[in-house]
C-alpha cells in the first residue's frame, strides 16, 4: 500500500480508537449518586441523625459503567470530631458487593432488605449497619461514596473501611459521591 493510501487509514483508526477510549471514560465518569432526602452539599434531615430516627437515607444511582461486577459504599465523615480542628474521619456506614442491577438503597433499609449479595463492613461504632449523623460540634460534611469495581470481593468478614479500601485496590472502574452536612 502506497504511504499516501496509508496515512488516511491509520488516521481513521487513531480517532475510531480515541473516540472509543473517550466514550469508555465519559462512561466512568457519568456514574451518579442522589438522594431523595437531601441534595448535594444539603442538610441531611434529623430523621437520619442520632436525633431522630436513625436510619439510612433513600440512595439512588445511576451509569454503573459495562464491565462492573459489584458496587461499594462508604459513608464517611472527614470533619471528626470539630470540623474546625479535623483529627479523623469517622465512619457511618460500609456496603460491598451490591449487585450492579441494584438501582439503589430503600429508606430506612433493614440488613435483610439489602440487595442479594450484598456484605457489611464495619463503622466505627465496631458495629455492622448505618449510624447517622451525631457530630458533637460544629457542621460535618457526610461523604456517600460509590465505587463500581470490576471484582465480586471474596467474604471479608465484615471489614473495616480501611481493609476494604485494601480489596478494592487496582479494581475501581468508576466512582462519584454524595455530599450532606448536619449540625446539631
């Protein structure tokens, strides 16, 4: 084939190609996270505080990217214990292996009603399920972070958020976030 001939052809399959590569990263990158509860950057209702009720809020996601196998969330407050003098971040909640046909998490979701599949990590309450907001001072910031990984885990037996950031290593296709802020 002349060179003139060639040139043409590999041009049309370096933009086939980049044009697949940016339709796979525009894909990752339009996994979405919203709850019917509050908004992003809202106020997180005293119902899914240790003021009222307690229980997890409605999750909903959408854009789970092809190729996932499962889904993580970490729930996590960066602003512990005075979000003017930060000294850890605590953690509320921690689900994995959420099938990706799940489209998201009731209210007030019972460890029973859990999507099939589904495994709890550990908060640092040492405990298994959510706890909801209860800052002792000052306005938190909740962090509701999903993860889609291209992994089913093995059973961790209830891992803590740091053993399951560990398992997840080298396996996140896509993730987004949730941001609420309570004060009491």
């Amino acid at each position: 084939m002349k060179p003139s001939k060639l040139l043409p052809l590999t041009t049309l399959l370096l933009t086939i190609f980049c044009q697949n590569a940016y339709s796979e990263r525009e894909t990752a990158m339009t996994m979405t996270l919203e709850s019917a509860a509050f908004t992003h950057m809202g106020d997180i209702p005293k119902r899914y505080s240790c003021d009222g009720t307690d229980v997890s809020p409605p999750l909903a996601w959408t854009g789970v990217p092809e190729g996932a196998k499962t889904l993580v969330l970490i729930v996590d407050d960066p602003d512990a214990p005075d979000p003017k003098a930060p000294k850890m971040t605590w953690v509320h909640w921690v689900l994995y292996n959420i099938p990706t046909d799940a489209l998201g998490l009731a209210d007030d979701v019972s460890p029973q009603a859990l999507p099939a599949g589904t495994k709890e990590g550990l908060s640092n309450w040492k405990k298994t399920g959510y706890g909801g907001p209860c800052p002792p001072i000052g306005r938190h910031r909740y962090f509701f972070k999903l993860y889609a990984l291209d992994i089913a885990l093995p059973d961790l037996k209830n891992p803590t958020k740091a053993q399951l950031e560990q398992a997840m290593q080298g396996h996140i296709l896509a993730q987004t976030e949730l941001i609420g802020t309570y004060q009491r």
